[in-house]
C-alpha cells in the first residue's frame, strides 16, 4: 500500500518490508538464526519443493535470459544454474540490502561470480530495459504487496518480459481452517510487518487483468517444509505481439 505519513513522506510497504527485513535478520536471536538457516541457498527445495519442476514447466533452455525477483540469498538462482547452466548471467533483484549482500557472498563462496548479476531494487521499478527476459521468477515475495503495488509490480514484469515470456510465482495462501489460518499468518509476519495472503480465485484475476494468459496453476502439492502451510502459485505468458 503506497500512503502519505504524516511527516507527509511517501510510504512504501515493499520498502518497509525490507528494513524490516535488514534489522531482523541481523539480530543474534535465536529466530534470526533459526531464519537464516532456512533461507540458506542449501535449503532451497524445503523452502520452494516446486523448483524441481521448474526446468521442466518453464521449458527451459541455456539461451534463456532469467530474472529473479526477490531473490533473497539467491538460492533459487543457484539451483537453476546447476540444472540449466545458461549461457547468460541471471539476474537477481531484493528490496533488502542485507540479503543483496548475502547473495552475492554465496555467488562468491561458489565460483559463480560471472553467472549472475545480483542487484538492490525494487519490484515495481524494475531496472531493466523493455523485454529484456525470456523467464521470471518470484517467489515468496507477493504477500509483501498489497493489492495496487502487486499490481506494479506485474506491469513492470509485463514490461521486461520479451512477447510470449514466462512469469512464475508462487506464495503462501489462506487456509480454510481459521485457526490454521491465524497461525500461519502469525507466522509468516514474524519479524515483519505485512502478509497479504490470496486464493487461487484472487491471484488468477489480479494476473489476468495485469495482462498475463495461459495462466496454468503451480506450486501446489507436497512440500518437505511447512506441510500445512498452503500455497497458491501460477505459471502465466506475455502475449506475443
């Protein structure tokens, strides 16, 4: 949500987020410790079990040109390498200058220092020239968003996305359950200060109407993290020209 403080400053809640984000996970707390473990590149398939899919779904091929927005630690960037090894550099974007740091020491301690380019931005401003990618991905990210900057955010992905490019994204989502559902959302905000949480129904027209078709539902079924958290997830095209 975008609104004017009353110091009568621009408040961004994705900028937020990512202070949010910088002070908590440098605290020397044992839930600090307990989530940088698990954003850790190592953990990557417990956090985004799709992910092994991903090659596959996305169709994709060492030429392809990749961003992720989000990247957090880079974790899912470092796994598509191995399975992919494109050709290009991948990009990765974060709000949180912490976890830009942290991704490119990972990058660093791997020898992959020339395979992507890690960057400090924002999702609705993103810093690429018109259809630049052929895939994006974003995961985790958009229940940082409300409802108009999520909207940003996928007219800036349109934008960068070459005709017929892919997007995928996957989030937590509301359970039917309301104490399960209170839970997780006390979960999810731990350590930060928004979870907007949507339906497949709210997500698939939010897309819709940003311009995304072929929208094929993703990131469903088991994972071997949070086993009672649900997801909601898609995989969605740029119309060509």
């Amino acid at each position: 949500m975008k609104k004017r403080t009353s110091s009568g400053t621009l408040y961004d809640e994705q900028i937020a987020t990512a202070h949010d984000y910088d002070r908590w996970f440098a605290q020397d707390t044992l839930g600090a410790r307990w989530v940088r473990f698990w954003f850790a590149p190592n953990q990557t398939l417990f956090l985004n079990t799709p992910a092994r899919r991903l090659p596959r779904l996305l169709s994709l091929k060492p030429t392809d040109k990749l961003l992720d927005i989000g990247c957090g630690y880079g974790g899912l960037l470092i796994y598509l390498h191995r399975k992919v090894g494109f050709s290009q550099a991948m990009e990765g974007l974060d709000c949180s200058s912490l976890m830009v740091a942290r991704a490119r020491e990972e990058f660093r301690a791997r020898g992959l220092e020339a395979c992507a380019r890690i960057s400090h931005g924002l999702a609705t401003r993103l810093p690429y020239p018109d259809a630049t990618f052929d895939v994006i991905v974003s995961t985790y990210v958009i229940k940082h968003l409300s409802d108009d900057l999520l909207g940003d955010m996928l007219a800036e992905a349109m934008r960068v996305l070459k005709p017929g490019g892919r997007l995928c994204l996957w989030e937590a989502a509301p359970s039917r359950n309301p104490y399960l559902h209170n839970f997780n959302v006390k979960l999810l905000k731990m350590g930060v200060s928004s979870a907007h949480l949507r339906t497949v129904g709210q997500l698939r027209a939010i897309l819709e109407l940003a311009g995304f078709r072929d929208l094929k539902p993703y990131g469903h079924g088991l994972y071997y993290y949070y086993p009672p958290l649900p997801r909601v997830g898609f995989i969605a095209v740029r119309p060509p020209v």
